[in-house]
C-alpha cells in the first residue's frame, strides 16, 4: 500500500500559547477601549442632537450642560451629600444582607433539620417583590434610616442566601469525603474544600446584589427620603428641574457601575484559581 498520498500537517501555536501575558493584556485593552468608546459616542450623539436640534434642550440638556448644573450642586454641597447618604444606606444594607445570607445559606445547605425549617417561609418571603415590604418596615421602624437599610438588606440577603445554599449542596460528595480521609477538622472542611468551591459562585451573586441594591435604595428614597440620590431625581422632575434629575441619574449609573466593578475586582483577588482556570480555557 503507497503512502505517497498521505499528507503531514503541523500544528503552530497561536498568539495565545507563545505569549499569553501579552495576549490577555492585548485583549483587555482591546476589550476596555470598546467599553469606553460606546459611552462616549453615546454623549457625544447626545451632544450633537441638541447643538442640532434634534432634541428638546429644555427635557433633554445636553452633557455639556448636565457637567455644569453638576459641578453647581456639588459647589453648594447638595450633589456630594447625596451621594454619600445613598452609598452609605446602600453599604450598610449590603453588608448586613450578604452577612446574613451567606450564614444562614451555609446552615441550610449543611443541615437537613435547618433547610427543611426555613426553606418554606423563605420561598413564600422570595417570591414578594422586595417594594412591596417596604411599607412593612415603615411600620415597624418609623420613618427613619432603618427602613429603608432594611429593605436593602432583604433584598441582598435573597440573591446571597439561595446562592450560597444552592452552590454549597452543590458541591459533590467525593470532595468532603476524601478530605474527611486525610483527617480534616470541621474547619480545615470549611477552608479548604467547601469555601473554595462557592466563593466564586458566590462573588457573581454578590455582583448582581449590589446592582441591584442600588436600585431597590433608590426607588425607596423617591418615596420615603428627604435626601439621597433618589430624592434628588424625583424632587427634580416635581420642580421641572430636568437637568438636575439626569446630574442624578447619571451619578446613579456610576454608583452601580463602580460597586460591581469593586466587589468584581475583589472576587479576583480572593478567588485567584478562578481566574487561573479561566486563563487555561482560553
């Protein structure tokens, strides 16, 4: 039989396996400058439509306007203080949220008893959208900050708690087993084998949690505030004062944006053999 028709292929790397530092740091530019380019011609349309116009500058002030109506209110210590009260319920919410979701989600997924006794009433809790509470803890709490931290709080503990239940009894049964045979104490379990399985599982709900916090805060503050970003927007459109409404909305988008990208960022440095394994699926 002749082998003359056989033919030899070589295989060669690509850019990615020659230099792969170079590639990912390539690829994150490239990626970065499409994240920064898409807002700018966004504005930059923004602009031109009103210079044209296009658009009504009186409901839709151009971005040029909306930096000095901006710059005006943090001058008179308006937007900064805003800014501060909203970050700081939002804050203060998240961490008692992701707190309690986290050890209540851990208990549930490590104790039959424990899930079979809160699961139920949780599930009914979950399913209410959060708002629809809020008048609950005006009740309970009075008109002060704890209503409106509270909601904040029950509406990040749901994202945590069902994740962290959900991504623990996920985790399969070889890998406590074979720790239980080298010996591990209950809390080389927790360290080494079950917390290093949820946490990126985890980070992504925080993600989503904080989001969503900022959210839930604001549409709390449109309602029961005398301050905040929330009330910023909504006592804006009541005066008919459009340019301060979108200084306000626009801080909120950053806000949201900058919070998941911490809490992102933060994921990343506690979870490095995620990102490792990311890496070698490219």
């Amino acid at each position: 039989m002749s082998n003359a028709n056989i033919t030899v292929r070589e295989y060669a790397p690509g850019v990615a396996e020659r230099n792969m530092s170079q590639y990912l740091r390539r690829r994150y530019m490239r990626e970065t400058t499409l994240g920064i380019a898409v807002p700018i011609f966004l504005l930059v349309l923004w602009q031109v439509s009103a210079d044209l116009g296009w658009l009504d500058r009186r409901n839709y002030p151009p971005p040029f306007e909306l930096v000095a109506q901006g710059w005006k209110l943090i001058n008179e210590g308006t937007l900064g203080h805003d800014i501060m009260i909203t970050l700081q319920r939002v804050l203060i919410g998240f961490a008692i949220g992701t707190t309690s979701g986290v050890v209540l989600g851990f208990a549930m997924a490590t104790s039959r008893n424990v899930r079979a006794a809160f699961e139920p009433t949780l599930n009914a809790f979950y399913v209410v959208p959060k708002l629809a509470l809020l008048p609950v803890f005006l009740t309970i709490f009075g008109f002060g900050e704890a209503p409106k931290i509270v909601l904040v709080a029950v509406t990040v503990f749901f994202f945590v708690w069902i994740d962290t239940m959900e991504s623990v009894s996920s985790i399969p049964d070889g890998y406590r087993e074979a720790a239980e045979v080298f010996g591990c104490s209950p809390w080389q379990m927790f360290t080494h084998v079950l917390l290093p399985a949820f946490l990126p599982r985890l980070f992504i709900a925080l993600r989503i949690a904080i989001g969503v916090a900022v959210l839930v805060i604001i549409a709390a503050e449109f309602v029961v505030s005398r301050d905040g970003l929330g009330y910023l927007i909504f006592n804006s459109r009541q005066l008919f004062i459009n340019g301060w409404m979108y200084v306000g909305i626009v801080c909120v988008a950053v806000m949201g944006v900058t919070l998941a990208a911490i809490v992102g960022r933060i994921g990343l440095l506690l979870t490095p053999w995620e990102a490792r394994a990311r890496r070698s699926q490219l």
